[in-house]
C-alpha cells in the first residue's frame, strides 16, 4: 500500500467519516492550513469535513455506529442525488440512524440527511445527497463500484 494511500485512511480515521475508505488512491488531502484549523478537505471534490467538530468519546460512539451501520447494511440504492441505504429494524434502529445523522452532520455538514421508515415498519433508510459532486464522495467513502 502506498504511503499516501496509508496517510489517506490514517486521516479519514481520525475523522469519522463513514469508518474510513476503501478507494485504491487517496481520497483527501489535509493543507498546513486545515490542520490548524481541523478542516479536511477533499481535494478533488470541494466538500470538508470538520475533524474537530467530535471530541473523542463522540468520535467513538459514532466509529462504532459507523462500523455497525457499514456491517448491517442490507441494500444500496444510487438516485440521481447521492445514495439510500437501507436497514432492517431488527440491524439498526431508527433512533442509531438518527443519531448517526446527527454526529455526521457536525463534521460533515454538507451532506442533506433524509430517514425513512418504509414498508410498514420493515425498512430503515438513510439517503444521503447533497451538492454536485457528493455521490463521488460517497462512493468513495463508502468503497461503492
């Protein structure tokens, strides 16, 4: 693995953002400036993320809702706008999805966050959008073909 490779995850972990990436070339890149100011910025996209915006018990418990809503994902729907993952209730509660929402909103604020509960009670979804660009984000974050 390549040391920009490794300085890329090294950095997404310290964010939060989505448990990491699984992309095969780096996804952001930290300036002399955003270190100092905790902002990660995506270079090839625009879009940052506020590493500071958690402080270390949050970024905790939102690793591990990450890792628990990557795990239990069932399904994976691309829209024109971004993305819908969806969960079954028995994996993932509304209120865990809710949560998420609200701590990914903090150190990534460009995202818009839509929760659904459908099928009489049988699906959680979370649709992420947001501006132009963001599904290459996503997609990225989220190591989707």
């Amino acid at each position: 693995m390549s040391k920009n490779v490794v300085q890329s995850m090294a950095l997404l972990a310290v964010c939060g953002c989505f448990g990491g990436s699984t992309a095969a070339e780096p996804v952001r890149e930290r300036t002399l400036d955003a270190k100092r100011s905790g902002v990660q910025a995506n270079s090839r996209t625009g879009f940052y993320c506020n590493v500071k915006a958690l402080n270390a018990e949050e970024r905790r418990r939102h690793e591990a809702l990450t890792k628990k809503l990557l795990a239990k994902r069932q399904e994976t729907i691309e829209s024109d706008k971004g993305y819908e993952l969806q969960f079954s209730p028995a994996d993932v509660s509304v209120g865990e999805v809710a949560e998420w929402v609200v701590a990914e909103g903090k150190c990534c604020p460009f995202f818009d966050f839509h929760i659904d509960l459908e099928d009489e009670g049988k699906l959680v979804c979370l649709r992420l959008t947001g501006a132009e660009g963001v599904k290459q984000f996503i997609r990225a974050e989220f190591g989707l073909p």
